[in-house]
C-alpha cells in the first residue's frame, strides 16, 4: 500500500523541527557572541605602545552584582592624563580600586586606549563562542536530517 504525501505525519516531526529552530537560534546568538568578541579583541590600526594605568573607580552593575561591572582607569602619556573604562572582571582578573593595570594605547592618538587584559580575555572568549556556534550548527544540522526523513520529504 502507498503512502499519500497528505496523509497523517508520523509523530515526533513538530518536536523536531523546534530542536532544528532551538539550534539555529543558539548558532546564531553563539556566532554573534564570537564576532563581536572577535571585534574587540583584534589589534588596534596604528602603532601601539602599552602604559601602566590605575584604577581609580569602580562601577557596580545593578542587574548583575557578582563580579560585574565596570572600572574606570587612569593612565598617563606625555605628561596628559586620560581616562577609559574597562570591565571590571577582565578574564582572570578582578579590578579593584588602586590596581595597576596595563593599558594598551595608539601612539598617535593616546585617548584610544583599551586594557590588554580585557583584549586577551575577548580573545578567548571569541574561541569558545565559534566552538559552540560550530557545534550548535552540526547539532543542528543532524536534527534537521531526522526531520528530514521523519517528514517523508526526501526523494525515493
């Protein structure tokens, strides 16, 4: 006996096709992750020269309070000051008010600064979001055979 094309679908096809969307949608928010952490870690277009700065305040988050937040450091070039602000808890450290924190800056342009280490923690944090972005992708592309072959859309 021949099964019809608008027949009645085997079960389990809709909870495939959501696991299929739950994937795409984490691949998606994963990559973004990624490229914007890619964006903030790579090197700045000019010469750079690094300086040491302090952190002379801090900023707690109100929607996160644990090791969130931001700190404002201070550093000094050429005799001028300059200030930037960081996050607060760049990779393995935790800034607290009168740390010595190394400030990446343009030579041509001392007020574009960034912290080393919350470019080298951006670094890394691009890493793991393309290993998941890419993982989420493969899961997702085999969720998508099931239903694939569970919806009786193939040829043959």
């Amino acid at each position: 006996m021949k099964r019809s094309r608008t027949g009645p679908k085997r079960r389990g096809g809709g909870r495939l096709l959501a696991l299929v969307q739950f994937f795409a949608f984490l691949t998606a928010a994963f990559g973004g992750l990624g490229l914007y952490s890619s964006h903030l870690s790579r090197p700045l277009d000019q010469p750079t020269a690094t300086a040491n700065g302090t952190v002379v305040s801090t900023h707690e988050s109100t929607w996160f309070p644990k090791r969130a937040g931001s700190a404002s450091v201070r550093y000094a070039v050429g005799g001028a000051d300059y200030l930037i602000k960081t996050r607060r808890d760049p990779g393995e450290h935790f800034l607290r008010i009168g740390d010595v924190v190394p400030v990446e800056y343009a030579v041509a342009a001392p007020a574009a600064a960034r912290g080393v280490w919350a470019a080298d923690a951006a670094r890394s944090d691009a890493t793991v979001c393309f290993w998941i972005a890419g993982v989420c992708a493969g899961l997702g592309l085999v969720s998508f055979g099931g239903w694939w072959r569970s919806s009786g859309r193939r040829g043959g």
